[in-house]
C-alpha cells in the first residue's frame, strides 16, 4: 500500500514541478528585452527549443484554467497532445468546465500545493510533439517562431508585457502566490541576521 501511496506522491510531485516550469517560462517573458527575438532569446537563457517553452507555457496555461485537470488521470504528454479537443469540449460541457475550474490541491512529498484557478491567460491553439524534451538544442532550421504557433496568443502575451500585466495574468490580480514568496524572503531575512 505504502508503494501506490508514493507513487501518487510522485505522479503529483512530477506535475507540479512541470507546471511550476510552465509558469517559470511564462514569468521569464516579463525579463527578455524589448525587441528580442523570444525564441533565440529562451534558446540563450534557458538552453532549450521555443517549442519546448511553448509546451511547457501552453500546459501551464490550461492547469491555470482548469486545474483539476491534473487529478483527471491524465498524463502531461496526454494533456498537452490533446488540449485544443479538451478546450472544445469544454466549451459545450458547461457544467464538467466548471468542475474542473476548481482549485486543486495536491500533496506531493507530504506538503500540500494548492492550485487556484485563473482564467485571465488564453490556452494557445496548436499542436506540439508530446515528448516534452525532444529538442533542448538550437534548431537551425527555424530563425523565426516555429510553425504551428498560435500568433494570436504570442501577441497577447506579448501586449501584456508591455502593459506591465502579465505576472498579473500568470498569477491573478492579487499575486497572493508572489506576495507570500516575497514575504518568505523577508522572514528568512530578517532570521539570517
């Protein structure tokens, strides 16, 4: 029994990080200079393939709008190969969108992570090879943006940015997430001294 306990410790632990990642890759478009091309910006910074970001961005995007999503049964790879039938379907069924627009909370490690929901981040349209990882080099065949990328949501990520709204977006209005991160730092502070 102590086996399938964390195993489900670790299913959890495994989304979590990979959301965290998702809204770390989101966060970071607020740090690339004006005028920078974002992908080999990410590519510099981070060391890994726009599409990757993008995939990373695009889940976190869909757990901020429907966090129950990671308590579904679902896989990462089987979430983001198949988020736009997802956000379709959500569409008509009203009444599943609803429940699944409620926050989670998750123990991974024995510390719960609660995940609220958001819907101020639009879900990006397009397809994405499922491995996660396929690429973390620079691909020379690609100078500009990769196809398949939703340019509408590339904009308004971009637009948000300039506005100084886009931890806004990620994190809500009230950036309780931030707040109490800022606030740890203080204490931790305050205790080293």
């Amino acid at each position: 029994m102590l086996i399938v306990k964390e195993e489900l410790s670790v299913r959890n632990l495994n989304f979590v990080v990979v959301f965290h990642r998702g809204l770390l890759y989101l966060s970071a478009r607020n740090l690339a200079p004006v005028g920078v091309k974002i992908n080999d910006w990410f590519n510099k910074e981070f060391g890994v393939s726009y599409m990757v970001v993008l995939l990373y961005q695009a889940f976190a995007c869909l757990i901020l709008r429907y966090p129950r999503l990671m308590v579904c049964g679902l896989t990462f790879n089987q979430i983001v190969k198949h988020k736009d039938h997802i956000m379709t379907y959500l569409k008509d069924d009203t009444e599943l969108a609803a429940q699944l627009a409620v926050a989670v909370n998750l123990a991974a490690q024995n510390k719960p992570i609660d995940i609220l929901p958001s819907a101020s981040l639009p879900v990006p349209k397009g397809k994405f090879c499922v491995d996660a990882d396929y690429v973390y080099e620079d691909d020379p065949a690609s100078d500009d943006i990769p196809s398949g990328v939703d340019m509408n949501w590339e904009a308004s990520l971009e637009a948000a940015r300039k506005n100084g709204q886009l931890l806004d977006a990620i994190y809500g209005a009230e950036k309780t997430e931030q707040d109490d991160l800022e606030t740890l730092l203080g204490e931790l502070e305050v205790t080293n001294k």
